[in-house]
C-alpha cells in the first residue's frame, strides 16, 4: 500500500495546529524564565517496523538542572538527564504512559514483532533492563543473572526471534577501579602526569569508562551469555537467524593530537554457537571505517577512493562493483570545451543504501543517485541532481519499501523554508510529492510496507509535535500536544532573511519578532552568534529575548581557513543592516551574545568593532593560547579544534604563532568599547572559568565596563546549565544588561 499522493499544486497541507491559531482576543502572558523551565520537548525515540507503535520521551529543561558538572569524566556518574515515556498507538491515536514521571532511561528499542519495548531505567544508583508489553500495558524490570552492572554506555539490541536481548555490562572490578582513576585527577594530594606514557591521563580514565563485556540476556528468565570479553563493538547487529553477530572496533593505541592516527579500525563476524575467536572482515589500521550491511546481515558494502566494494561473507574478498561504471562519457567530459582533467574524468560514488531485497544497491555520486543491479551489475540514474551545490536542495533517504517499490527522501530548499517528504517510484524514476511546506520536520520512520509515515513536525515557532500519516487518511493527524499552557503565552514569529557579505556571499539568518509587534515602529534588536543558522523552529533563546520587546536575530557567516576572526565582522554587522534597512530596528540599541563558539566569535567581534550598545559571552574563550590546554577533563579536543577543527587556524601554535594571537579577543581587550558582560559556570569542563577570567581583569585593568557573573553550580553554559533558580538569574541578567545599555532601565554595578 502506499501513501496518498499529493496532487501537483499545491502540496498538501498540515491540519492546523491549535498552537499556531492566531492569539485570543485576550492579552497572553509573557514569554518568562519559568515558563522555559517547563516547556516539554517531545521526541520520537523508537517506532516499530509497520509504524503502528511509537515510543516517545517527553523531557523539560527543568528536568535537566539537577546535574553535578564537577563528576564529568567520573565514569561512574550517571548524569540526571529524566524524561517521560509513553507509548503512541499510531492508528487509534491512544497514548499510554509507560513513566508518567521524569526517570532517567536510555536506549529504546521493539522487538521484532513490534509487541515489546525494551530501555534501560536507572535504579538504585545503575541500569536496569526493563519490557513494556504494549498490548498488555504492562511494564517490569527483567532481573539480569548476574554480578555485573549494565554499561552506561551500552547497545540495546534485540536478537531475531525476540527471545534475547544484545547488551553490554561492566567487567568485574570496573566501578572501583574507574572511580579510583577519577579521584586521582581530581582529589590526590598529588597529581602526577608523565608523557612516557601513550595516553594522557584522561584518556587513560575515558578507555576505562569505554569498558565492557558484550552479553545476551534472556528477556524470559534474566540469564546470561557472555560473548565477548576483550572488545567494545560498535553497531552490533545479528544476522538473519540469529546465528552470528557482525560489529566494528575503534581500538586506541595513544593519544592522538591530529584526528588521524592514535585508533585502529576493523570490522568482525562473530560466531554465537561454536565459541570460535571473532573472524576479521576488514581492517583498515588507522583509516576509519564506514560500511553498509544489507538486512540479511550477510554482505556489506563500501566506498574507497570513490569505487565501491561489496563483500559477501561467503567469499573470501571483496568485489568492486563500479570498476565499469566510473569514467564519464565523452559528451558530459567534453561540455566544458577543455581537455579534461584525468582525476575528474571519474565518477566518484558513495554508498546509499542496500535495497530490502538485497539485489540493488543506492549509490550516490556528484551528479546524481543511482541504482546499481548487483546481479547484472548494470547501472540506472534515478535522479540527476542540480548542477549548484550551494542552491542543490538538501536530500536524504529516509526509507525504501520492503517490496523495493518505492524510496522515501526528505527534501528541503536552501534558499527557503521549504521542506518535506518526497517518494521515488523505483521503476519509472517519477518522483511524487507527500509533504512539503514551510513547516520544520524531523525524525522521519517510514514503515517497511511504506504505508505509515511517523514525523516530529514544528510550524517553525512552536515546539515539536509527533504527527503520522497513512493511507486510509486524507490528511496527517496530530498524536501529540505537549505544551497546551503555551496557548496563553505570547510566542515569538519567526522570517527568513537573505543579505550579502563583505566578500559577496549570499548568507541567511534568522529573524525573530518582539511580542506585541506593532508595524511602523522601531525597536532594538539582539543578535546571537555563532555559525550557520537557517532552519526555525521553537528556540528558547530567542523567545526570551523577544519577550522582552526586541527584535531577535541569529546571522550566519561563512569561514576562511586560517582567518575565522574575520567571519563575524564580514557578515554580523551587514545582516544588521538590512533590517535596519526595512525600517524595523533602532540602529542606536543593537546588543550581542553568544554561548561557547558564540562567545568566543563576540569577544573576537566588540574588539573589531564599536557600533554595538551591548555584549554578553556565554562560557567562551578569550585566549585561544591559554584555552589549548585549559579543558583537561576533554583531553586533546582544544588543540585539535584549533588545529584542524572548529576554530580553523589550519597550523599549530608554534607554525604560526601570530594567528594564535591574532584570534586572541584579550589581546585586543584595549580596543574594546562595548560594554561586555560575561557569564561563567564553575563546574565547565569545555571553558574553564578562568579563561573567561582573563578578559575580566583585562578590561578592568583598562578601565573598561565589564561584568562578570560566575555560577558554582553552573557548567558549560554558565546560569543556563545549573539549577532552576540560576537559570532564571542568568536570563535576568542578561534583560537588565541589554535593557540599561539600551536606555530602558537604570544601571547600578552588580558586586
């Protein structure tokens, strides 16, 4: 059965969201702290194989600030992040609650028959397993036959017949001896660290913290299989009887500063009858490894240097099976009127996806999808793709039916909000539209017979709600409202700005309307920064700001390597403009902000730039120098997100030390003449406070305005990632400092 088709034009349309009708004649509240503590976010966290049943967790950040961000990297901290569960009938549209309080639970999966759910719910201080019997309605722990503690990090996997469950337990001996390693960086007396050894010390605790001896436990009786000892697989999953499991290793060998070495890679069968030692399939050493199973477990698929391999595990090597198919054809190499290059005279493919079947593979490449008969090994394009990668809308396979029928992509525009589901008819190539709009979707679950679709839907303002379509339905329906007390609250709306910068990009960013917009006038407006924004959606940040009668705005820019200090000066000021252009924002009361990143691009931006009334950074750096090794608890990542990473320096600090300088904001601190206010939680084990610290005593030093708040409960995130009372301070804070330095309200210095 298929889905109902869209006709032409237009697309169909969603049934009206109660959320988004337009505000009661009444005044709505305000959009306040506490209102944001209780905000729930609904999401799919597991739909059964014909769509018929979902289970989804329901979670509030007010159910996130009882968390000690001093235990992170204690591997035997279980981080209280509770959530709700319940189970979603999708045909009735009946929910049950399967925890109607927040519990700490993780790892949800259905059994084959799509009859049994199981997770891992924290009591007394560990995971337990537990089942809900959907039809029954009933819930119970499973009392696993064994000493051994349930990994926190372990895979949940339920074997074909839906007898067995594939998990991960510690091994004896482990909480202790991985509470010991942690205390010894953190509480010793003495701490020594030696570079003889291979791994840094915290790389020592995070391999003790990856331990654990994968099992099958018996969802009947609780008893236990050990299957392997010496290993942590990665993406385990059973063959088609159950007879053997497949999974991949990341094997650390040392610390690693570069991303590229430090970790061997390989890919294994293991046997779960005979007992024989794992047999290898693929071993790459230190290139990683991405492979494609079929559903049959027996075969599986990869691109290497743009040819793409297939080994069944019958044979003993693996086969190419685009060796034919890579070269172009003389028409497409001669269109450019010039000799072609030898290196792009090949087609380059990527893996897609295997087909239910097993007899065709999705092979993407530049150019187009295509559809590759691995019996004939002939080779059918089913979708040309545009020739402008930066104006090529976004595709991605979500599904393909179980009788290879039909493909199911998301699509979405890149120049609009435009966005969706489409379906491709396998034969004919005829692509049909099922969904598209302006609306915000995710977590796309199609059913294997391609008759229910399952989707977390956002009208681009409000929060997610999960929504399902299928084929005795003319349109979709609405399985969730999580949030009915937000009908009285005055939500922000959210536009689509286009704008040029510097350099002539064309840039995207996200504009947020005051509550209470009245057209005709000016207001002020506050930016939050970052990197790339595009997609809406309910956003916190920028409903809290809006609240209080500005304007909300979050600018992209667009990096060059070795020079990203310049990003935000090139792109933030030029966006600002052309809403100050439309007459909407008062150019004399524009403020900034950003968290992590984003604080780090203010800092580097108020150096280079006075036109803004206000700034505030959020746990950002200020000296990248100090910050290389400043973050112990997250090992190397500081220098390699300088080196090679997010901060795209593109050299070490002693290849180009002025660089280093140069995306210094404390450097500079004598340039600033914005007044800054800066906020810090203690417990942050990505920017330490005492980064922040820096810029604080600079500016002082310099007889600057700055202020600097520091959270003891707080982590990465400052108020925002701390308790429920520090979150409202943080965001009071932030009010009362735009607010003064806009005009609106008295100023006083804050001890």
């Amino acid at each position: 059965m298929a889905l109902p088709l869209a006709p032409p034009s237009p697309p169909p349309a969603h049934t009206p969201l109660p959320l988004a009708t337009p505000p009661p004649a009444h005044a709505q509240q305000p959009f306040t702290p506490e209102i944001a503590l209780d905000v729930s976010s609904v999401s799919i966290a597991a739909v059964t194989r014909d769509g018929a049943r979902v289970a989804a967790t329901v979670r509030t950040r007010r159910d996130r600030t009882d968390v000690d961000h001093n235990r992170y990297g204690d591997p035997t901290y279980i981080s209280p992040g509770s959530m709700r569960l319940m189970v979603i009938d999708t045909r009735k549209g009946t929910q049950t609650w399967v925890h109607d309080t927040p519990a700490q639970l993780r790892g949800f999966a259905w059994s084959p028959d799509g009859e049994r759910l199981a997770y891992f719910a924290v009591g007394d201080g560990e995971y337990q397993l537990r089942i809900f019997d959907a039809a029954a309605g009933t819930g119970r722990a499973v009392a696993v036959r064994t000493e051994r503690r349930i990994a926190s990090s372990s895979p949940l996997v339920w074997a074909p017949e839906g007898d067995a469950v594939l998990l991960g337990l510690r091994p004896e001996g482990w909480a202790k001896e991985a509470r010991t390693a942690f205390v010894a960086l953190t509480e010793a007396p003495v701490i020594v660290q030696d570079s003889r050894n291979d791994f840094l010390a915290w790389d020592r605790v995070r391999n003790i913290a990856a331990r654990q001896i994968t099992a099958l436990v018996s969802t009947n009786d609780g008893t236990v299989e050990e299957v392997l000892a010496d290993a942590t697989p990665s993406a385990p999953g059973f063959s088609a009887d159950g007879s053997y499991i497949t999974y991949s290793t990341a094997t650390r060998t040392k610390t690693s500063y570069t991303r590229r070495d430090g970790t061997e890679y390989e890919l294994f069968r293991l046997d779960l009858a005979d007992g024989s030692e794992p047999e290898s399939l693929r071993n790459t050493g230190e290139e990683r490894m991405n492979v494609s199973w079929n559903d049959a477990r027996d075969a599986f698929a990869y691109a290497d240097d743009g040819s793409v391999l297939v080994r069944r595990l019958d044979e003993d090597e693996a086969i190419d099976v685009t060796e034919r198919h890579r070269v172009r054809s003389a028409v497409s190499q001669s269109d450019s009127g010039t000799d072609p290059d030898p290196d792009s005279a090949l087609i380059r493919f990527s893996v897609g996806r295997w087909s239910p079947s097993g007899e065709h593979l999705l092979l993407t490449s530049e150019d187009a999808w295509h559809l590759l008969d691995l019996q004939s090994n002939d080779l059918r394009t089913l979708i040309e793709l545009e020739e402008d990668d930066d104006t090529r809308p976004r595709r991605q396979l979500q599904g393909w039916s179980d009788d290879g029928r039909h493909l199911y992509f998301s699509q979405s525009a890149r120049d609009r909000w435009q966005r969706g589901l489409k379906r491709l008819e396998v034969a004919s190539g005829d692509v049909e539209t099922l969904l598209l709009d302006d609306a915000l979707y995710r977590s796309w679950s199609i059913s294997d017979d391609g008759s229910t679709v399952v989707y977390a839907m956002s009208d681009g303002d409000h929060p997610d709600e999960i929504w399902t379509t299928t084929t005795n339905m003319p349109a979709p329906r609405r399985l969730t409202t999580s949030n009915p007390q937000l009908d009285d609250v005055a939500l922000t709306r959210s536009e689509l700005v286009e704008y040029l910068d510097v350099d002539g990009n064309t840039l995207y960013g996200i504009l947020y309307y005051p509550a209470g917009y009245v057209e005709g006038r000016t207001y002020p407006l506050v930016a939050e920064i970052y990197e790339q924004f595009f997609d809406n959606g309910y956003n916190e940040n920028m409903n809290l700001i809006t609240a209080q009668g500005w304007f909300g705005f979050r600018p992209s820019v667009r990096f060059e390597e070795g020079f990203p200090g310049e990003a935000w000066l090139k792109a933030v000021p030029n966006a600002i403009n052309r809403i100050i252009e439309r007459g909407l924002v008062d150019p004399d009361k524009v403020g900034v902000y950003g968290q992590s990143y984003g604080g780090y691009a203010t800092n580097l931006l108020i150096t280079q730039t006075d036109r803004f009334a206000a700034a505030a950074n959020v746990s950002g750096k200020v000296n990248i120098i100090s910050f290389l090794g400043d973050s112990p608890k997250i090992t190397t990542r500081n220098y390699a997100a300088a080196e090679v990473g997010q901060d795209r320096i593109g050299a070490t600090l002693w290849e180009q030390p002025h660089k280093y300088i140069e995306h210094s904001a404390v450097m500079f601190a004598d340039r600033i003449e914005t007044p800054l206010l800066m906020l810090s939680g203690e417990g942050d084990w990505n920017v330490p406070a005492t980064n922040q610290r820096e810029m604080y005593y600079a500016l002082r030093r310099l007889g600057k305005e700055v202020v600097w708040v520091h959270y003891t409960a707080g982590g990465h995130g400052a108020g925002r990632a701390s308790t429920a009372a520090d979150f409202v301070d943080h965001w009071q804070r932030m009010f009362d400092w735009f607010a003064e330095h806009f005009g609106e309200k008295e100023g006083g210095a804050v001890s």
